[in-house]
C-alpha cells in the first residue's frame, strides 16, 4: 500500500493540490484490501486522485466512503474511476448526499462494471430526480454482477419504485434489496408486488417505513420465501448433480481399471505365448541341428568306407583293422540311436507338459468366464426385484393420489356449505348495521365537516410556518457550508460574520417559535371542540363496535377454515413431492444399474471373443507344432531305416568281400 500512498501524492502534485493529511494517515494505516475513508471530507481534486488510482488498483477488494461530503463532481470523478476496475466487490457510499449527476454516474457504473457485488447508498437524495433515478434503474436491470443494494432513506417515491419493479423484472442476479423509511407508498408496493413474479433471483426485500399496507407487505414476505425456497432446492439440486457426477467418474475410473487389467491380462498371455513359440522354435533348431550332425555323420561313415574298401584292395592285412571299425562304427550308431531315442523322448515331455498347461490356462479362463456370468445373472435378478418394488411404489402412489382427490372434494364441499351459512348471518348483520351506522352518520358528517374546515385551515397555517422555518434551516445549512469553507483564508473574519448571521438567525427562530406557539394554542382550543364532539359520537361508536366485532369474529373463523384447507392441500402437495423425488431416484439408480449390466455384459462379450481368438491362435499353434512334429518323427524314421538299409548293405558286402576274397582259405574260420 506505500505504493498507492505514493502514487496518491504523485497525482495530486501533477494536478496542482496538495494531498490531504487525512487521507494519507488512513493510507498509511491502511489494511490489505480494505480502504476505509469515512467521515473524512474528500475535496475534487482528491476525488480526482483516488479515481485515476482506481481505474488500475488490483488489491482493493472493499472501499468505504460513507459520511465523506462528496460533491456530485467529487462522486462523478470517483465513480468514473471505479467503472473499469475488476477487483472491488463491497463499496459504501452512505451518507453523501447525492442527487441527479450522483445518480447518472452510478447508473453508468452499473453499466460497465462487473465486479461490484454489494452497494451502500443510505442516505442519500436519489429519489427526488426521477430522470436521473430512472437511468440509475435502467442500468441495475442490465447488471450481471450485483447481489446485495442497500437505498435506505433516499426519498424514493412511488414513481421510483416502480421504475425499480421494472428493473427488477429483467435483472436475474439481484438478491437482497433495502427499501426501507422511504416513500414508496401503496402504488409502489403494488408495482414491487406485481414484478416479484417474474424475478426468482431476489430473496430478500425489506419495505418497513414506506406506508405500504400489511396485505402488500404480506404479499412480498411469501413471494420472498417462495425464491428462498427455490434457491434451496436449486442448491441441493446442485449438490445432488455433483454428487452424481463424482459417482460417474468413480464408475467411469472402476471400468478404466477394469479394462487395464484385462488388457494387462492379454498382454501376459500375448507374452506367454511369444515365449512358448520361441521355445519350439529353439527346439526345432536344436533338432535341424542334430539331423545335420547324423548327416555329417553319415558322410564320415561313407568316407570310412571308401576307405576300408580301398585299404581291402589293397591288403588283406588291413581287413582285421576293417573289421575293428566296423565294430566300432556298428557300436558308435547304437550309441547315437539310444542318444536319439532319449532326446526324442525328452521332446515329447516337454510337448505334454506345454499341452497340459495350456489346459490348465484354458480351464482357469473357463472358469473366470462362468464366474462373470453368475455375476451377471445376481445383477439382473437384483434389476428385476428393483423393477418390482418400483411397480408397488406407482401402485401405491395411484392409491395415495385418489384417497387425496376424494379428501380434498369432501373439504371443499364442508367449506361451500360454511361459506354460505356464514354469507347469510353477514347479510342479516351487515343490513342491521348498515341502518344503525346511517341514522347516527347524518348527525356527524355536519359536525366533522364544520371541524375538518377548521382543522385544513389550521394545518395550511402550520405547513407554511414549516416551509419558511425548512427555508431558513436550508439558508443556514448554506451559510454555515460556505464560513467552513472560508475559514482556512479568513477565521477572524468568518467568525465575525458567523455571529451576526447566528444573531440574526435566533431572532428568526425566535419570532418563527412564537408564531409556533401561537399556532399550537389555536389548535388546542380546536382539539378540545373536537373532543367533545368525540365524546358524543363515542356512545354510538360503542354499538358500532360491538357489531364490528362480531363480523371479525366470523371473518376470522372463515380464514381459520380457509387456512386448514390450504395447509391440508400443501401437505398433500408435499408427500406427493417426496414420493415424486423417490421414484425419481430410484429410477435414475435403476438406469445406473442397467448402464452398469450393459457395459459388464459388453466387457464380457469383448473379453470372450478374445479368449476365443486366443484358445484359435493357441489351438492352431499347437496343431502346428505337432505337425512339425509328426514330420520331423516321419523324418527322423526315414533317415534311421536308410541308414539300416545302408549298414545291411555295407555288412552284406563286406561279408561277401571277405568270403569271396582268396586270402578266406588261409585265414582260420571264425
């Protein structure tokens, strides 16, 4: 806030004035976002000041410049300034005194400005200018902003408040609205009454201090409770639509995280089977490279061969050592058969144990999928015993709603019946009275005329010695604002002037009480002509009276009857409501539940079309493998009856070499 002060003294310095001391110790004192100015004077060129720092000030939230003795060319500057700020929301301009260009300025401030949220204007004089208050008006009913507006004592007249009614009628943000110890009179109650209808925004009007009759005053406090009840149920309409939503977003969270797992789920056995894949690839690799090993084998085994039968040509003596290799060859092929045998084994193993574990995935997601359909079938038999008990409740309000049709025929049919009883003994009273109240009428309206004349003359005489007294308060309130203003140039001299102006002005008051008194003794001896003329028309009154009383006392057991009534159809009204809001809410739980057993149904739709895909993809994987299998064994036999055949006819033939050989006949049989 030095800032402020600072920029404070800054522009009262370009403009030539020197800044008030006063107003620099309340900125200098000046708490966050409160700037309280009341009761202090304010000149033109501070007002001046304050409304430039106004226009761009982003920390004052509240300002108060109650009692400060604005001029209207003061409140206009201040008011300009306060149009395009933002931040100030509470702003009180009680006690200022203004009038025509008071009122347009704040007109145009309800106009451009957006923030201001509660407004001051007690005492002040905005009533007398109907113009000016009719722009003032013009521009509340196009505010958007405004909640709460305080036109204490403000000298509002009839017109005024149904330029205000008018208002009221177009603005939808208005909430609390203080209209009292003005002059609204029974014409601007009726105009305020008639606009409340269409406005369902204001909550609070207070009219105390108006002359407004209590049937109008009565009128406004129920249109006032009917908003208050309105604006209750629109908040708890808004709580029950937050709580809601915050439901759907819990639902809405619950099937993320559902869906999340399920795919977490597809991305496991997506992974499962990737790995199982690669493992049957490794495996089949590990087979292509025993097979080229026996190949590789085999070529050795012929190469041996071509060898033996070339050592064999060559030598006889080589045919032992041929005969040794084929041991040893004969016994490396068993050993090679049983070292197959065993890995083929092995294999199968591995393929059954892959096989029985797929099973038991299968069976588990078996399993899973039963348990979802029972718990779809618990939700829909929940749904139907839901279905059932709303059928009973509509059942039930059918039945409610004729036993209340047939009540509520019965009670205006007792209340016709007392109406017209309570007709006729009025007419039979009211003709009795009427002939009394006549007879003693024509006695009194001679006398009563005779003292209302005197009486009208009585009050002009009090009303003009009022107006020249109010003249002469006006001129001394007048004279008494310019010596203060004097006063800083020339006190000796003001004081001088003042003592003659008092002088003279006791001297006038002085004449002006004893007119005064004069005027109160003429109107004693009138008050005591009127009293015994009171005192003879008392007698008649009494019996006037008592008739009187009789016809309240019927009239007040025709409200009491009228009140039961209303209060018997408000009640029903209210248990037909409540039933109303919960089927309401028990259907709007119905349609969450069949919204919840749809969306379960199409996850379980979704998550059974892709087990089904992958039990296919697994299905046709495993017939895969063992296709590959089965050819790899059909294989495997092929190259071991080769290799038989071919060591059949490597044995056959040596046999026959070493037998047909001429070296057989030396040799010793084995």
């Amino acid at each position: 806030m030095e800032e402020f002060r600072h920029s404070y003294r800054r522009l009262c310095k370009e403009s030539g004035a020197e800044p008030q001391e006063t107003v620099l110790q309340q900125l200098q004192e000046l708490p966050r976002g409160r700037l309280d100015l009341a009761t202090q004077s304010l000149t033109v060129d501070t007002c001046r000041a304050l409304g430039k720092l106004l226009q761009k000030e982003a920390l004052l939230t509240e300002l108060i410049l109650s009692d400060c003795m604005l001029s209207e060319e003061g409140a206009t500057l201040l008011l300009q300034g306060l149009c395009t700020n933002t931040v100030v929301r509470f702003l009180d301009l009680k006690g200022n005194n203004l009038q025509a260009a008071g009122a347009e300025a704040l007109g145009q401030l309800l106009r451009q400005n957006k923030s201001i949220q509660s407004l001051t204007l007690e005492w002040n004089n905005l009533g007398p200018w109907e113009d000016a208050f009719a722009a003032f008006c013009g521009a509340l009913a196009s505010n958007g902003a405004l909640q709460q507006l305080d036109l204490r004592n403000n000298q509002i007249s009839h017109k005024g408040a149904e330029e205000l009614a008018l208002a009221l009628t177009r603005n939808t943000h208005l909430q609390q609205l203080d209209l009292r110890w003005n002059s609204v009179g029974l014409l601007g109650g009726r105009a305020l009454v008639n606009c409340l209808p269409r406005n369902r925004t204001l909550w609070r009007l207070e009219l105390a201090g108006n002359n407004v009759p209590g049937d109008i005053l009565r009128a406004v406090e129920q249109a006032m409770d009917h908003n208050q009840e309105r604006q209750t149920t629109s908040r708890e309409n808004r709580a029950r639509t937050h709580v809601l939503s915050k439901e759907v977003q819990h639902l809405q969270e619950e099937k993320s995280r559902q869906f999340l797992d399920l795919m977490e789920t597809i991305d496991k056995q997506r992974k499962e089977m990737a790995r199982s894949s690669r493992a049957s690839a490794a495996c089949v690799g590990q087979l292509q490279e025993a097979l080229n090993e026996r190949h590789s084998i085999i070529n050795a085994l012929k190469a041996k061969l071509q060898m033996a039968e070339a050592a064999l040509a060559l030598s006889e003596q080589k045919a032992q050592g041929l005969g040794e290799l084929l041991a040893t060859a004969e016994q490396e092929q068993r050993s090679l058969a049983q070292r197959q045998a065993k890995e083929h084994r092995l294999e199968q193993q591995e393929a059954a144990e892959r096989e029985s574990k797929l099973l038991r995935d299968l069976s588990a997601a078996n399993e899973k999928h039963l348990l979802l359909r029972n718990q779809v079938d618990e939700l829909e038999r929940k749904v139907r015993a839901q279905q059932e008990q709303l059928f009973l409740a509509r059942q039930e309000l059918t039945n409610t709603a004729a036993e209340l049709k047939i009540r509520a025929v019965q009670a205006e049919e007792r209340l016709e019946l007392e109406k017209k009883r309570s007709r006729q003994s009025l007419e039979d009273v009211e003709q009795l009275r009427a002939k009394e109240v006549e007879h003693v009428t024509r006695h009194l309206e001679e006398s009563e005329r005779a003292m209302q004349e005197r009486v009208q003359r009585l009050e002009a005489s009090r009303l003009s010695l009022e107006e020249e007294l109010s003249r002469v308060k006006a001129a001394a309130l007048s004279e008494r604002g310019q010596a203060e203003e004097e006063l800083i140039k020339a006190k000796n001299q003001v004081r001088l002037e003042e003592q003659q102006r008092l002088a003279h002005l006791e001297e006038k008051l002085r004449l002006l009480a004893q007119a005064r008194d004069e005027a109160q003794s003429a109107c004693l001896q009138q008050r005591q002509t009127v009293a015994d003329a009171q005192a003879r028309a008392s007698q008649l009154s009494l019996q006037v009276e008592g008739l009187r009383r009789r016809l309240e006392e019927l009239q007040q057991e025709l409200s009491n009857k009228d009140q039961e009534k209303v209060a018997e159809v408000t009640r029903v009204r209210v248990e037909l409501r409540e039933q109303n809001g919960r089927l309401q809410a028990e259907l709007t739980a119905q349609e969450a539940l069949r919204e919840k057993v749809a969306a379960l149904e199409r996850q379980l739709k979704v998550m059974a079309g892709d087990h089904r895909e992958a039990l296919l993809d697994r299905e046709s994987e495993n017939a895969s493998l063992r296709e590959k299998l089965r050819l790899k064994e059909a294989e495997i036999a092929r190259i071991r009856e080769e290799e038989a055949q071919r060591a059949s006819f490597l044995q056959n033939a040596v046999l026959a070499y070493v037998q047909g050989s001429p070296l057989r006949a030396l040799s010793p049989q084995k």
